[in-house]
C-alpha cells in the first residue's frame, strides 16, 4: 500500500502541470477497490488449530469495496459504500459437539458484508491528485452455510453479532485522465485496514 501511495505521488511530481483549485462541488466519484483484512487470518487460524476436525483446506478472497461519493461542497463528500468478502473451509472428518466422530466431505462457507455511509474532507489544491480522510460508519452482518451438524462452536457467524462499526480513512486518489484515475486507502478500524482500486469521476465542472 505504501508503494502504491509513493508511486501516485511520484507520477504527480514528475508530471508538470499548472496547480489549480480542485473542483470536487456537483461531482459524483464511483470506486471499486480491492481490500485487505485479518478477517480471513482469524477464519483460517480457528479451523487449523481446533483439535476436533482434521484434513483442514481454506481459502479465502480479498474484501471488494464498492463506494460512491457525491462533492457537497468543493472540499466535503458524502458517500455509500458496500464492502463484501468470503471464504470456505473444507475438511474430512471432525468431532461434533456430541462427541461423536464423523467422516466426510465437508465445508463450511461464509460471507460478511458492511453496508455503510461516509464523510469525506478533501484538502488536495490540484485537480488530478485528490488526499482526503474522513470517517466510514458501517453495519456489519454476516452469512454461513455449511453441510457439517453441530459445529456451533466454529460457525464466527455465531459468535459475532451485527452492529455498527466506525472506520477512520485516509486515502489518495490520483486521475491520470479526465475521468479515470486509481486510489489507496488506509483506515483504522472495520471492515479493513488498506484498500487500492481504480475510479471514475462525473460531472462538477471548472
């Protein structure tokens, strides 16, 4: 994340272009980035380290971001953001909360997502190089399915509840044309904690 930061702000430095107001008032921002948690370490631990199933497989995807931001001002956004990731965890026989051992093929599959609004505040003075930082404020619900009875105690949709998260962003978009540009972002705090994608900017004229 640190090196795609630095390369955004080195094409902008050597790139000579004359610095002007950014006009970021009526203009509608889409995003659609690829995210990073320790969500998917956490999953992966819990099954590996539970002594009660065996023949253990995970995978787990990155997070995808989708955000839309609308300029209410030239230096203040609002937008919506919806983040999704999933993984699946397969294994060949485990011990069920009965204490029964039992044999198969089995997974166990869940998604989280995080449907959530932002405020952003934009201090960049050049229309191709936007840093921001604001605040993401989310709600976070979760899904599983699996074909394995009686593993309540692995199932983390179980163990955590839906409920809203605060996010802390900073980011930086840079646009190498009129309207298509890439962007990272780091945040403290859920649903994940560095983000980088590419974007596309309508509207909110010079």
């Amino acid at each position: 994340m640190c090196i795609a930061i630095a390369a955004i702000m080195l094409v902008f430095v050597a790139t000579p272009k004359q610095v002007a107001a950014q006009k970021y008032q009526g203009q509608v921002v889409v995003g659609v980035n690829g995210a990073f948690s320790l969500v998917g370490l956490v999953v992966t631990s819990t099954f590996h380290a539970a002594n009660t199933i065996a023949g253990v497989s995970t995978s787990v995807i990155p997070g995808i971001s989708g955000t839309v931001d609308y300029g209410i001002t030239d230096r203040f956004s609002l937008g919506v953001a919806q983040f999704y990731q999933g993984a699946n965890v397969k294994w060949s026989s485990y011990q069920d909360s009965l204490g029964n051992t039992v044999t198969g093929n089995f997974h166990y599959r869940f998604a989280r997502n995080n449907t959530a609004i932002r405020a952003l505040f934009h201090f960049g003075d050049n229309d191709d190089l936007d840093p921001y930082f604001g605040l993401r404020l989310g709600y976070s619900y979760w899904s599983s399915s699996t074909n394995a009875p009686n593993i309540y105690g692995l199932d983390v949709t179980k163990l955590i509840k839906p409920h809203f998260w605060p996010q802390a962003i900073f980011g930086i978009r840079y646009f190498f044309t009129a309207n298509i540009g890439v962007n990272a972002e780091l945040a403290l705090g859920f649903p994940y904690y560095l983000s980088a994608g590419v974007n596309a900017r309508f509207g909110g004229g010079k």
